[in-house]
C-alpha cells in the first residue's frame, strides 16, 4: 500500500480500466465472511479449518460461536454467512421450525439422499449446503472394555436382550437415534436412563464405576481409549447421517463463488478418523484447536 501511495506522489498514473479490474478481482477472491456455529471442541476445530484456509485466500473472517443451533439459526442466512454444519443436525432443525417438532423426518443414513431430499426447505431458507465430507460425527454407545470382553459384544445387535442402565443426555428417552432405537431395533432392555449429559465426563464415570453398562457419546470422541471405553458399532444404522457439511448463504455464496472451490478439497480430505484422532489432541493432549487445525491443513497440503 504504501508503495503505492509512493508511486503515484512521484507522478506515474494508473490505468483507470486495470484499477477497476483489480478491484473486481480483490472482491471476488476476497472479502468478509462472518462465521458461526456450535461452541465445542470439534465443531471449534473445524471452524478453525474454515477460517485458515479462507484467510490464506483473502478472506477476512469473523468467527462467533454460540452454544447451541438454534442461537445463530436466528441470524443465518443475514447477519451470518457461513457455518460448518452437519447434515442431519440443520436438516431436522429447519424441517422442524417450517413444519413443528412432531413433522415426518427428513433425515436418513445416507447423506446425500437427506441433502437431495431437502433441497426445497434449504431453498426457502436461502441456504445451500456444499459437497459434504465422509468424516461424519453421529450419536454412539460405549462401554468398558472390560464390559466388551467379558459379554462378547463389539455391536449393538450384540446387546440384544441385555438389561441396561443408560447414561446420556436428558432428550435421550425415546428419540430413534437414543433410546427408542436401542429398544425398538435392538431389543436393548433399558432398565433405567441417568441423564448425566452427552459426552459428559459424568457419563463416563457412570460407565467406568459400574453404575451403568451403556453411555451416550460420539463416533468422533477421542478420548474413549484413554480411559477404557470402547465404541458398539452401530450395525443396523439407528442414527441419520451427520456428516460435515458446509453451510452458506445462497446469496453470499452468488457474490462469492470461490468458497465453495477453496472449501471442497478440506471436505474431500477429511475422514471420520483424522477427526476422531484431532479431537483426542484437543480433548486429551490440550493441543490449542488453531495449532491443530494448522498441522492437519499443512499435512494434506490444503494451505
């Protein structure tokens, strides 16, 4: 900048047609892009992604994360322009404020078939979701390693007929994807629910001293194997696909179409277990989420 203030009090003039091309291109490949989304260390993690790679393309980002969806669900599209998301999470969440808490789901295994099939909700919203990844973070179950070995259970198809108390967040009772599916497709005998929260270090104490067999968490928890704990794979599919999955402004992303290009390859790159193992260097090794974020971006060569 200030050789250029220099070079024009010396008497040389600029090209008034390549100043507005210059300019046309600056605002193309750059701008502000104001970001919001979920305050937990994953979602913190990916956001942090998001905004070192758009900062190394000329973009000026915002971040502001808020504890829960319906927080900056208020303000997107408008006030926000750009939010990592997770495909069913923003698929139920829309289909629920347009249709009531009680609408059909729209959501199922498969992510693409969710997007496809609430292309005309996200449309409504002025919202686009973007290429989403095959890393996915979806409700899990876990028990002790001690508690696997001893019954012979890796599945949760293994646990049929088995009584349990369960450890997990207060909504669990009932819904498909907690409680009512381990009853109603697994045949699970949940004797008791403790609402000790999701992920919560109260839940995996329960588990770990014995007061319950069974505990709410997440494929992508990375802390499970430091403490003993082993994820039942979900074998017959309870959960909706929760894939990663940008999601943006449809008008921000008419004014910046590039994004959609610089955000691809980090979708593309990402699996379920670089993410599995970036949350245990955050959860468990206290690794700063920006330090992660930057190692993982430069060992895929995505800055």
């Amino acid at each position: 900048m200030a050789a250029l203030l220099l070079t024009s009090c010396a008497g040389d003039s600029l090209d008034s047609s390549s100043a507005t091309d210059t300019e046309t291109d600056a605002a193309a490949a750059g701008g502000t892009v104001r970001l919001s989304g979920q305050n937990f260390p994953e979602a913190t993690l990916v956001a942090e992604m998001y905004t070192q790679i758009l900062e190394a393309n000329g973009y000026d980002v915002e971040v502001k994360l808020v504890d829960t969806r319906d927080v900056y669900m208020a303000d997107f599209p408008g006030g926000v322009d750009l939010v990592p998301e997770y495909v069913g999470g923003i698929v139920d969440f829309l289909n629920a404020q347009a249709n009531g808490d009680e609408a059909e789901p729209m959501t199922t295994n498969d992510a693409e078939a969710t997007i496809d099939g609430a292309q005309e909700l996200l449309a409504e919203q002025g919202i686009t979701l973007l290429g989403a990844s095959m890393a996915t973070d979806t409700n899990a179950f876990f028990v002790t390693q001690e508690y696997a070995e001893a019954e012979g259970v890796t599945t949760l198809s293994d646990m049929e007929g088995k009584q349990v108390v369960l450890a997990a967040a207060p909504d669990c009772e009932g819904r498909p994807d907690c409680a009512g599916g381990l009853a109603d497709v697994y045949g699970i005998d949940i004797k008791e629910i403790l609402p000790l929260g999701f992920a919560s270090n109260d839940t995996y104490q329960s588990v770990i001293s014995g007061e319950s067999q069974l505990g709410l968490t997440s494929t992508t928890d990375g802390t499970l194997e430091s403490q003993g704990l082993v994820l039942l794979e979900d074998d017959q599919e309870i959960q909706p696909a929760q894939n990663l999955v940008p999601a943006i402004s449809e008008e921000f992303l008419a004014a910046h179409p590039d994004i959609e290009e610089l955000l691809s390859p980090l979708m593309a790159a990402l699996t379920t277990d670089d993410l599995t193992r970036l949350n245990g260097l955050v959860s468990v090794d206290r690794e700063k989420p920006a330090d992660v974020a930057n190692s993982y971006l430069e060992e895929e060569d995505l800055l």
